[in-house]
C-alpha cells in the first residue's frame, strides 16, 4: 500500500513540475508526525504524505514566513495527501557542533522575523483558543499528565504573571527545538512547523530549552538579554516553555530530565500580579 501511495506521489509530482521523476532515488525517513511517510527524491524534493490538516498548516506557516532557514514549499496536493518541500542539506544537530551562545543568536534571528498574523484566537491553527492564556494553560494541563511528580506552583504563578494579556499575534514554528534542527556549515535550519499562533518570545525560549546543551552551558542573564519587555513576563514564558519541555523531556531524553528539573527549580520566580 505504502510503495503504492508513493508511486502515486511520485507520478502527480512528475506532472506538476513538468520532470520525469519516476527512477529518480527514493530515500525514506523516519518522522514525528504519527501515520506520516517522508521520502526524498534525488535529495533534491522532501515529500510528507499526511493529512490535509497538516499540509496546509505547514504551507501556511512556511509561506507566511519565508526564511531561509525554513523549509520551501515547492507544491502540495490535497486531493493526494501530500507537500513537497525542497530539500534542505544538513545534518542532524548535535550540542557540541554549534556554540551554545552561537545556537541562541541563530534561533533569536529566526523568531524576530517571524511575520505577524491576522486570527481569531491563540494556539494551534485550527484549534485555536479565545486567549493566550487559555492556550498556555491547556499547554501545562497536558505536560502535567506526564510529569505528575513536579510541583506545579511556579509555572502556575508564571501563568498568572501572564494573566490577561492580548500579545500581538505571529505566526510561529510551534514546534521549535533541536530535534528539528539541521545544521550546514555552523548554519540552523529548521524543518517540520507545527504551526501555533501567539508570542514569538514564547518560541524561543521554547527552542532554547530544548536542549540541555545550549541551556545548561549559559547563564540566565544571557537567555534573558534577548528582547525588550518585562523581565516578569520573560521569566513567566520562559518557566511555562520550560515546564511543557520537561515533559518531552520525560518522553524522549529521559537521560537528561534531571537538568531539566534542575533549571526548573533554580529559575528565578517571577513577581506576584498586583
């Protein structure tokens, strides 16, 4: 069924690029994306086969944020169920290639172009919440599911400093770290958007506390330095990224929960609201 569906791919993707692709070389990948098969052609062309959710998600957030380092949609077909991007050199990251310092100024510069967005709500395309704080405490809710044993005090009062506040919507990866992160010549590149609507900041501390490699090897004030606002609604951002992280963590780098718990208790607490 599978050799099928990708006969299929391969013949509509033939047609629309105008080029015979059918004894191109097929090189299959493993993917996060429960059901999804990813398949290279020539290693020039990544094709997804998903569903039509994610598809046009991942074409809205690409489109709406050309970067250089993001994937480009080349095409897409509903009808089929699958995206085409153009294949991104690079290999898997790993801590010690890039300076950890290094790895923060390059994911900084990705969210500061992030383009704003024109939607209702906040959270996942689609799936939207009425506010940011709804989303972020849907986000905890979830985490605590698989980490019942952390104390949720802080993140609680992190979600307060957040309160009710009406950031200015951008279109963001949603699913920003290192796992998917590509690295070519000390350069990022960032594949697989799982598209959310919301703070940008919120983004890159997602990122940044991905990976006990860049967070364990720099200090606060240099992860907070980045951006102009509040230092209070900084530390709230960064606790909740941090949390919803240590459940991933618990899931898939259970070697290094530890550090995560770690920075968890040792992270400044933020003020009270008045």
């Amino acid at each position: 069924m599978q050799d099928e569906k990708v006969s299929q791919v391969v013949e509509d993707l033939s047609r629309q690029l105008h080029k015979n692709l059918r004894h191109a070389e097929v090189k299959f990948y493993m993917d996060g994306w429960t059901g999804a098969v990813v398949f290279s052609l020539d290693e020039k062309y990544l094709i997804k086969i998903t569903n039509n959710e994610t598809i046009e998600t991942q074409e809205e957030f690409l489109q709406t944020n050309p970067c250089g380092a993001f994937q480009r949609v080349i095409c897409t077909n509903t009808d089929i169920g699958y995206i085409c991007f153009e294949f991104l050199q690079g290999e898997k990251y790993v801590g010690h290639e890039i300076e950890p310092h290094d790895a923060i100024q390059q994911i900084a510069e990705m969210v500061k172009n992030y383009r704003q967005y024109p939607w209702t709500g906040y959270g996942f395309l689609h799936h939207e919440y009425p506010t940011w704080k709804e989303f972020l405490a849907d986000e905890i809710d979830y985490a605590r599911g698989a980490i019942p044993s952390i104390r949720v005090d802080k993140v609680q009062a992190a979600l307060e400093v957040i309160g009710d506040a009406k950031p200015t919507k951008y279109l963001m990866h949603g699913d920003f770290g290192t796992h998917n992160f590509l690295v070519n010549n000390g350069k990022i590149y960032v594949i697989d958007p799982m598209p959310v609507v919301g703070d940008f900041l919120y983004d890159f501390y997602f990122a940044v506390l991905s990976d006990t490699e860049i967070f364990t090897k720099v200090g606060e004030d240099f992860i907070f330095s980045f951006f102009e606002r509040d230092i209070d609604e900084k530390m709230a951002l960064a606790t909740i990224a941090l949390y919803v992280r240590m459940s991933r963590a618990w899931k898939y780098d259970r070697e290094n929960f530890k550090a995560y718990v770690d920075m968890y208790q040792k992270i400044r607490t933020m003020k009270k609201p008045d």
